[in-house]
C-alpha cells in the first residue's frame, strides 16, 4: 500500500505512525493469542501487520509535490489521509482539490476535529463523492486502519478494472481498424477498393486540386486468360497487374481495384502532360508478356483520363462518368489505348437533356409502368410479398433503365412527381393481394421532404391499405445525410406501423454498428455480394457477418440478386431471412403479378414460421 499522511500537528503525525505500523485490528485476535496459549497450536491465516509504504507532510503544499512525484515515478499513492486546518499553509480543501486535480484516482480521506467545513463544497472540488470520505477527530486505531486497507484495496480493485477497459478499448481499437481495411480494400489483390477510391476522389473535387487526374483502367484481353486458364489464373493475373502498376506510378499514389480487370489511378500531376505519360508508361506496362502459374500470357490495357483542372465545380460522379466515357472511347479506338475526356466525348450530357425532356411528360403519356418482384421467405420458398419496380418504355428511345433516369429525376426534381406517382400505382395494385406486403423504394431527395410520411399516409389511408403492409425502402445516402432528422422520421414510420428496409446495405459507408439506433427492420444485403457465393469465399464471409450480426440486432435480413440453386442454398444456411432474384421471378407487369398471387393462394401456402418476421405482422 501506498499512503500520504498530511497533517501540521506532530502529535497526530505520531498517531498514524504507531496506527499504520500495527497489526490491523482484529476482533478475534485476543481469542486467538488464549488459544495459543492453551492449545500450543499458532492460529493460521491471522492477519499480517500493514504492508504499507507511507508519506508524511506537515503542510499541503508538500503533500500536493508528493503526489505528483509519485505518479510520474509510476507508484501512485492510493489513500490520503488530509487535515482541514493546517496554517500557514493552504488548507485541507484546497490541498485535496490539487491533489485530484494531479491523480483522479487517488481515494482522499478528510480528518478534522471541526465542523466549520462545507462536506458539500469540499465534494465539489475534490470529488468524485465515490472517492472522498471523512473521519473526525480523535479518531481510533481500528477506524483508520480499516479505512486504509479498505481503499487501498478497492483502489486495487479500480486498477485493474481500468487496466481491463483499456485492454478491451485496444481489442476494440484494433478490430475496427481491421475491419475499416478490410471495408476499403479488396480482399483479391489487397488494393484499395471502390469506396476508397471514391472517398479520395470526392475530397480532391472538393479542394479543387488543379494538378490531378482521374485514370480508369480496363484490362484487355482479360476474358481469354481466365477462360484458357481459369479462374485462380485470372485472380493471379490481376494481382500481378496491380503490383505492376504500383511499380510504375509515383510512390504515394492511389492506385485502387474497382471491380473486375478495372483499376483506377489517382494521379498527382503538376502538368497534364506529365499525367498523360504516365498513363502511355501504365500502358507500356501492362502489355509486356507476363508469367501466370508458368504460362506466358500477353494482355494489354486501356486508359480513359480527366485532367480535373477542365472541369472545376463538376462533382465527383461528373468526373468519374467522365473519365469512364473517356474509357469506353479508347476502347472503341482498339486495345491498348489512351483516350483523355474533352467536351467534345460527352455525348451523353446531349443525351441526357433529351432524357430529361421525355421524362417530363412520361407520366403524362401513360408510359411508365410499375414491375413486381416477388419476395420470397427462406423456410417455405413461397412469396410473402412484391417489391415495386419503376419501369419507363420511352416510343423514342425504347426501354430506358431505372439506373439511367432515376439520377436525372433527382437532378431535375422530377423525383418528388415520380415517387408520388408509383407510391399511388403500387399501393393501388397491392389492394388485389391482401395478403401481400408491398415493398417501395424512396430516394434520398423523397425521404428529404418535410411532408415525407404525411405523404405515404394519406396516399395509404385514402385507398385503406394497412400501414403494417408497407415496407419503405431507403438507402445509406437518404439515412445519413441528415442524422437527426432520419432517425426521427424513421421512428415515426416504425411506431405508426411501416416497415423500413435499408436498401444496398454494403455498398456505402454504413456498418451494422452506424445502423443499429435507427428504426430499421430489415437489411437488403446487396447483390455484388451475393454473386460471389460459391466461388468467392470473401462473399460468403461478408453475406454471412451481416447476417449474423443483424440478426444478433433483431434486424431480418434480405439478399438480393439470387440467381442460381446454389446462391439460394448458400443463403439458407447462412440464415438470410428473404430472399429475391431471377431464380424465383424477375419484375413482372401488374397481370403476372396477379397470377402469380393467385396460385400462390389457390395452392393455399400461407406463410405462418415463426422466424419470419412478416408472418404475424405483414402477411396475415
């Protein structure tokens, strides 16, 4: 034990000295020493004499030096037994609040004879309470032996429960570092991955850096090595092209795998035609014969650059759609070719005012249509439900994907006109399955509106479809653009009886911890992870951490994209709760729809599991 005695009275010094250096005080101890006496047979376990190094001042002042000598010397004092009136020096209330100004732990023990002093004030200076106590004088020998050994022990006791939360703060520090790598990087090659990439090039369009390139690399030829060779060549391929580019570029530079043979470069450049160079070298590079599992094989590779000085206030998808139409050009030129963006290539910005235009009167001329998806539950592998999809037959430009005008409407504002129109289609259309949930997605401009859920409510109550029927659909960017105000809105949503599903779960910035105090119920694991089921062990892992953990947070769990009898497999193993994808139906127009609920309720296969979540709740 560690023990600082602060006292101006000599007498008392004295007192603590003949205490502290005494056996402790035991009760039983003088029925110990006549059993010894009688019995010639010493008692065991009596208690052993104070073990205590102790410390005394006779002014505060030296009891605070003390203090902090101890603690930089390592060997903290864990009680301190202070005196209130000791002139001339400071008093006893100033000496304890320097004291745990200098060591938060030490456990401080007030003696006085007086009762002029505040207990309250001195706990507000010197506190926590829980570690600030008060003997008055004269005080016994037991009462301060006890005290001591007391707090030295629980200051023991306080030690070592520290000691345990830093070790487990470290264990939490480190796993979130490794699974904040493991999130940014690309489980094959070890590169930085797509979100990585992004994150770097949002925060240059950001600061506007005038000497920086945007480069996406496709490899050529790619195809034919893993078709002759297989798959493990391919992989050893792209690792070895990814090494290859690293050795040829600037040290520091981002050099990130995007998916597939596609690498992106974030080059640092002081001139365009320094970036340019080094493009034509990355060239040069990837067309040299390489070794692959002893097999000579001969690619090559195309570049599409931006140089971000022609185009300062684009944001970050500008400049990435870009430097891809760049891509898509040096390909179109042949193989093994450069291509740098110019506003000549941007066809596609013509291409989308005509989107725009047509879009505008899509709703007017009856040519958007609304797909269904059945949602199927994993235990009986029978629909519970469709998810509506928006579709757009264009007389001008034919069949334009969701992917394609979806941006444009959120662009425009032409979202909120969109969105209110499928909200009414879908719920309409829902009324001829009764025992169907319908799942609709919102964009992050829809979930935005101040009139969001008054919107969804009076659209349902007006054609009397059940809340508890409604699944909402949102994704990452709608949930975190705005904390506060997303955590509010989907409570709301939750408690009056809506579902709420994440959508694209994995593909942003979001984690299960960052998820878990909104008001959720079910995740939508993406499909880029369910296509690597059964040939990526990393997708396996990945689909079945999240499920796991959702799970562990009373979340179900919705993979999307399952196409084969093995993905479905996979999934009901792992323990995904829905599921959807070709393998059970694609989008499907309103009268398939219809068919396909009556033979699901002619055959009479009503979802009851337990496990699902719908089952009570949705279906019924």
């Amino acid at each position: 034990m560690r023990i600082l005695i602060i006292d101006d009275e000599q007498a008392v010094l004295d007192a603590y000295r003949h205490i502290l250096a005494s056996d402790p005080v035991d009760p039983a101890s003088d029925l110990d020493t006549l059993a010894d006496a009688l019995f010639d047979d010493p008692t065991p376990n009596r208690s052993p004499a104070l073990a205590a190094a102790i410390t005394y001042c006779r002014q505060g002042v030296d009891g605070v030096a003390e203090v902090e000598a101890a603690l930089a010397s390592g060997r903290p004092f864990q009680v301190a037994f202070l005196d209130i009136r000791m002139p001339p020096g400071i008093d006893g209330k100033e000496t304890a609040q320097r004291i745990r100004a200098i060591d938060p732990n030490i456990n401080l023990v007030i003696v006085s004879a007086y009762s002029d002093h505040n207990v309250t004030d001195i706990s507000l200076v010197a506190g926590p309470p829980d570690k600030i106590f008060y003997i008055s004088k004269p005080f016994a020998a037991d009462e301060i032996q006890q005290m001591a050994i007391a707090l030295s022990r629980r200051w023991e006791v306080d030690a070592r429960q520290v000691s345990l939360l830093h070790k487990k703060i470290d264990e939490l520090a480190e796993s979130e570092a490794r699974a904040r790598h493991a999130a940014l990087h690309d489980f094959l090659t070890g590169a930085p991955n797509r979100l990585a990439f992004q994150q770097h090039l949002n925060a240059k369009v950001q600061t506007q850096d005038k000497r920086f390139a945007l480069a996406l690399i496709d490899l050529d030829r790619f195809k034919v090595v893993n078709d002759t060779f297989g798959h493990g060549a391919g992989d050893h391929l792209l690792q070895t092209v990814y090494e290859a580019i690293r050795e040829e570029v600037p040290a520091g530079t981002l050099v990130a795998r995007l998916g597939g043979d596609e690498f992106g470069v974030a080059i640092e450049a002081e001139t365009v035609e320094a970036a340019e160079e080094l493009c034509q070298r990355i060239i040069g590079r990837c067309a040299r014969t390489m070794i692959i599992f002893g097999n000579s094989v001969q690619i090559g590779a195309s570049i599409g650059m931006i140089w971000l000085a022609d185009f300062i206030g684009r944001d970050a998808n500008d400049v990435l759609r870009f430097a891809d139409i760049a891509l898509y050009e040096a390909k179109r030129r042949g193989r093994q070719q450069y291509c740098r963006f110019d506003a000549a290539l941007d066809a596609s910005t013509q291409f989308r005012q005509t989107v725009e235009a047509a879009l505008r009167l899509a709703v007017a001329n009856d040519e958007l249509t609304v797909h269904y998806q059945p949602i199927i539950e994993r235990d009986s592998l029978v629909a519970i439900g469709f998810e509506a999809l928006l579709r757009w037959q264009s007389p001008l430009h034919g069949e334009i994907p969701p992917a394609v005008f979806i941006p444009i409407a959120e662009e425009t504002g032409l979202i909120h006109e969109l969105g209110d129109w499928i909200l009414q289609r879908a719920l309409t259309d829902s009324l001829g399955w009764p025992e169907f949930i319908v799942s609709i997605n919102f964009s992050a401009a829809q979930f935005k509106r101040a009139d969001f859920v008054e919107n969804i409510c009076s659209a349902a109550r007006s054609l009397a479809v059940p809340f508890e029927r409604i699944q909402i659909e949102v994704t990452e960017t709608a949930m975190f653009e705005d904390i506060d105000r997303a955590s509010s809105t989907l409570s709301t949503l939750q408690s009056l009886g809506f579902r709420v599903a994440l959508d694209d779960f994995g593909t942003g910035y979001s984690n299960l911890l960052s998820v878990k105090n909104f008001a959720i119920d079910c995740i939508k694991i993406d499909k880029s992870f369910v296509d690597g089921l059964g040939t990526e062990s990393e997708s396996a892992a990945i689909v079945n951490a999240i499920t796991h953990l959702a799970r562990g947070l009373g979340l179900s769990v919705t993979a999307e994209g399952v196409e084969t009898d093995m993905q479905c497999q996979a999934l009901r193993l792992i323990g995904c709760s829905h599921m959807q994808g070709y393998l059970f139906g694609k989008g499907v127009p309103l009268a398939e729809a219809n068919e396909y609920y009556l033979a699901y309720r002619d055959a009479d296969r009503r979802v009851v599991a337990d496990s699902s979540p719908y089952s009570a709740r949705a279906v019924r």
